[in-house]
C-alpha cells in the first residue's frame, strides 16, 4: 500500500538581508524537523489501527494501511511501520484484519429530529394500499386514549398497487378512515413531506369547511360538491399542522422537552448505526438550534450538526450575526445556514415547472415562497456571511434559485460562498452548467432517484426526464460538486440505498432510470465524505483522513469502492469511532 508522507508548511518570503535570509532557512528547517516528527517524538499514540485497508479521500483517493490517533485527531496515515512508530505502551491497537475503513459518513441533507420524531410514530412506508393505512392506523387508535392525536408518516399514493375506492386524482378520501377514527384527530404526512391526510377530527379541530380559502403555495383538495377530502398539499399543510401545534401546547413543558431530548437521542443512535458521523439538518428553528447547541456544549450531541436556519426574512432581521455559531462543543455543532423552500415535491405535483405536468395538465405546481422573499433572504445571508441552502425541486424553481444567486452574488457568484441548492431534482438542460459557473452546490439525495423514478415518466414525460431528471453526470461534468444525503425521514436514513443508487440507478424491478447519469463508485464515497464536508465548511476538520483531521472513521466488512455494486446494500459497519472515541453501535442486518 501506498505510504501517506507528512505534510509540511511552504516557507515564508524572507526579506533580503543576508542574515535574515540564513536565520529564515534555520527557522524554516527547525519547522521542517518538527513536522518530520510530527506524531512520532510528541507523546505516544492513543490509539492505532494496522492491517486496514483505508480510503483516505484525501485529493488523491489514496490506500494505505494504518492510521494513528491522537486527542481526537490524526496523527499519521501510512503504512503499518509509519504507523507503528507513533505506538507506546498505553496505545490501544486494533487489528483491522484487512478491513475497509473510510471517514466517516456524512449526510448533507436530513431532518434529524423529523427523524427521531418518525421513529415515535406510525411508519406508513410499506403499506401497499390505502386500505391497509386504514387498518394500520384503526388498530393504533384501539391503544390510543381517546382525544389523542394519532399521527404517521410516509405514505405515498402513486407507490400503491391499486388506486383507494374513493379517490380524487389518487389521493385518498378521507371517510373510510374517518369512520373509524371518529373520537381520535389523525394527521398522515406524505412520504415527501410536501403533503397530509387528516380524517373528519382532525379538519373540524383545524376549522376546515367549504369557505376555508387555499394559501398562496398551497391547495385543500376539494371533491366535486367543494368539501374537503382529507388531502392538504404544500403550504395547505399549515391548517392541520397548527390544529396539532395547539394541542401539543396543552402538554406539560417538562414532558414536551423529555420528548425532543428522546427525539435527538433516537436520532442519533440511527445516524451511527449506518456509519453517519455528520449531519446537516435541513431546517430548523433558532429556538431548537439553541438546544442543540446546550447539548454540544454539554458533550450529548452523538453526531456532528451543520444546523440550517429555517425562518422568514422578518424573523432572520438583525438575529444572523449573533446566531453565528462555528464548531461549538468541541466541533459538533456550527449554526450558519439559512434554508428557504421555494416549492414543494415532484409525487405530491407540488414541484415547479417551467411546463405543466404530463399527467396533470392544468398545473405546474407551487411557488411556496415569494421569489422577492427569497431575494431578501439571500442579500441578508451574503451581508452576514452566511451560506443560504435553497430547497428547488422543479426546473422552474432551480431556475429562479439560480437567478436570485446570480442577481444577489454579481461578481462574486463564481467565489467562496458555497450556497447550494437542496434537491436539484429536475433541470433544465441550459441550467445544468450555471451550477459549476457560479460555484453553487446541488445537495442531491440519490435515493430519491431510484425511488421516484416509477412515476416520475408520468409527471414529466420522457424528454424532461431524460434530460432533466437526477442528472449528477452531467452537473460532476460541469465541474460542480454532489453533496449525497438521504432526506431522512422522507426515506430511509440509510446510506447504502443513497450509495447503490448512485452507482447504478436500478429499480427495484431490474431496470434502471438513464443509467448515463450514475456516478463512479469514487464519486459516489466522495459526495459522502469530502465533498459533502465541503459543502458544509466543514473539510478542514472532516471529509478525508489526512494529518491533523478529526478522526471519525468507520470500519466496513465490505470494500465499497471494489465490491459488487449488490454487495453496497448488505455492507455492514462493525466499529465507528468520532474524535477516535469508540462508539457503540448496532450491527446492519445482512
């Protein structure tokens, strides 16, 4: 295997007096000898790992065999004899016995405690009809106290094998549920987020009736008599949301803030289970960020969080520069992102179009967020110094993302900013270069590839998705970067399907989506790992195992980048470690 050398500082230009230029070449070969001892005459090793097999991801995706830690960091990356030479009597050893270890895994785009929170709940994913929701949620509320809100998450219409008897477009009316839910209020949220059900409790809590106006962005799906069937898409969401809101408020605080902490903890757990050891929430408020950041403080945040704000421009007014939060306890927490959602989801036909759906004609979707609002948003974030994360599915809001950046950046739009775009899901072809042009970042969820493909040919036909659709190739080619995630809980938090996905953009049933835009298997490790570190401003500490870098790293029992592409989705994560602290974790089933 391949030797990792130390790195050492370029020299400083000395001036050009004789003595000053020998004192400099003293001082500059004193810091060279230093650096060559660097991990090897300072203090022994805590903790050493020989006979792997490591994925550095450092810039030239490099093998070695060891890796040594010291107080939470790298200290050598090399062979087993580089690597041994930094051991004491105190180091701890491990024998990788030829195991794969990469950096830890980092997804740049969740909703961590939306995560923990559907782990509470009822997991409507795998229901195949809407009457099997119907039994699923009529068996829970026979447990559940009556009055009790009863809520699940994950349904998704055009994944079941046959239509709902009563329907409208596909969606479910709500009177099958309603009948047997009569003394308990339901809310169901769509498996994109983007869309609910909620059955006759729950609208007549939320004052639904047929003189209840659609918001601007969102729409209360009517019946042909004007009354409501249960069905509440994109901003519409609000009606319901804020009926459950006031019935979480009658709950105790104490009892309220047990829950969250218990949300967080569950999230966690799930996180370094799949061998993620970094996050970037996708949204949430300052008064959660705040609790986040007691938590790191206190050293009980289990993974590491890039946390985006998610607020108006009133609410963002003058509260940025000291919200500001950079590598707080102990580099698991930064809070200095902003995120907006310009429009909604391609299987609730909430994405927005430049051209109407295939098989919706008469609409184009949602514009959830005034585009004027966005553009405030932007000027405060560049004034700050903040990264603004834009959530744009449809070609039209990638469109618009990508003019208010260019509009607000101007001469800078090709610089360090690193604003991104959350999704990116469906392009127009003449905008795919803008990305790399102007430095922006697609944060892209490969998962959602493979598992909306099955109707995205509905929605937008065969030339948009041909052109269009999850086209990581063509972005990589234009020289942008791919930050991989997996939107939990919108799907599974699990990494594997992101990363199979990726490389072979195959269905379930054998086939797979313009397998012309698959990444290599490198990219794909990369968009977790380095790449997604930079898209967090977090590659100096994370992304790559290189000297001087935090040391999360996991072990694998399968090598990701050599292995069948099959074998991606039954590798198993045997030890993860953060800050070279072990952490106990639960083995993937195979």
């Amino acid at each position: 295997m391949e030797s990792h050398s130390l790195q050492t500082p370029r020299p400083m230009r000395s001036n050009s007096h004789p003595l000053s230029v020998i004192m400099g070449w003293v001082a500059f070969g004193l810091l060279l000898l230093k650096f060559a001892c660097y991990g090897y005459a300072q203090s022994p090793a805590d903790l050493v790992v020989l006979n792997a097999n490591v994925v550095t991801c450092d810039d030239q995706l490099r093998r070695v065999e060891a890796v040594a830690i010291r107080n939470g960091h790298f200290v050598a990356v090399g062979s087993n004899a580089d690597v041994r030479r930094t051991m004491g009597t105190e180091t701890t050893v491990v024998d990788a016995a030829g195991q794969t270890i990469t950096p830890g895994l980092i997804d740049s785009h969740l909703h961590f405690v939306g995560l923990g929170e559907s782990l509470q709940m009822l997991n409507l994913s795998q229901a195949r009809s809407w009457e099997a929701i119907v039994r699923q949620v009529e068996s829970a509320a026979k447990q559940t106290p009556a009055g009790d809100w009863i809520e699940g998450r994950g349904w998704h219409q055009s994944k079941w094998s046959v239509e709902p008897t009563e329907n409208i477009d596909g969606y479910p009316v709500h009177t099958s549920m309603s009948r047997v839910t009569e003394t308990h209020p339901i809310i169901l949220a769509h498996a994109s987020g983007h869309a609910c059900f909620a059955n006759a409790a729950a609208m007549k809590l939320a004052g639904i009736d047929r003189d209840t106006p659609d918001p601007p962005g969102g729409q209360i799906v009517r019946d042909a008599e004007g009354d409501a069937i249960g069905i509440f898409l994109e901003n519409a969401q609000s009606h319901i949301y804020r009926a459950k809101a006031k019935a979480d408020r009658q709950v105790p605080i104490a009892d309220r803030q047990a829950r969250l902490s218990e949300q967080i903890r569950l999230a966690g757990e799930a996180c370094l289970r799949y061998g993620i050891t970094s996050v970037h929430d996708a949204g949430c408020s300052f008064e959660l960020a705040e609790k986040l950041r007691q938590l790191a403080d206190a050293g009980q945040l289990q993974v590491r969080m890039l946390v985006m704000i998610r607020a108006s421009s009133r609410e963002l007014e003058g509260r940025l520069a000291a919200a500001r939060t950079e590598q707080a306890g102990n580099g698991f927490l930064s809070v200095r992102s902003v995120k907006v959602s310009i429009d909604g989801a391609l299987g609730a036909h909430g994405a927005w179009l430049l051209q109407p759906y295939d098989d919706l004609p008469g609409s184009v979707g949602f514009n959830t967020v005034a585009i004027d609002e966005l553009e405030r948003i932007a000027e405060m974030c560049k004034a700050n110094q903040w990264q603004l994360c834009v959530h744009a599915i449809g070609d039209q809001a990638n469109r618009e993302v990508l003019d208010t950046y260019e509009r607000v950046l101007g001469a800078d739009a090709g610089n360090d900013h690193r604003w991104r775009v959350e999704h990116a899901q469906h392009l127009s072809v003449e905008d795919i270069p803008r990305f790399g042009k102007l430095g922006v970042i697609p944060a892209m969820q490969a998962n959602h590839c493979t598992s909306d493909a099955p109707f995205v040919l509905q929605r937008l036909g065969e030339r948009r998705s041909s052109e269009g659709a999850y086209v990581w190739r063509s972005l990589i080619d234009s020289c942008a970067i791919v930050a991989n995630g997996t939107d939990a809980p919108v799907e599974s938090i699990d990494p594997r399907v992101s990363l199979y996905a990726s490389v072979t953009r195959q269905l379930s049933d054998g086939s797979q989506f313009f397998p012309e835009q698959c990444m290599t298997r490198q990219e794909a490790l990369l968009s977790y790992t380095r790449w997604a570190a930079r898209a967090g401003f977090q590659d100096q500490y994370i992304g790559s195992i290189e000297i001087g870098k935090r040391a999360d790293f996991v072990l694998w029992d399968t090598d990701l980048l050599n292995c069948a592409a099959e074998e991606l989705l039954t590798a198993n994560t045997l030890r993860v470690w953060l800050d070279g602290k072990e952490r106990t974790v639960t083995p993937l089933a195979k």
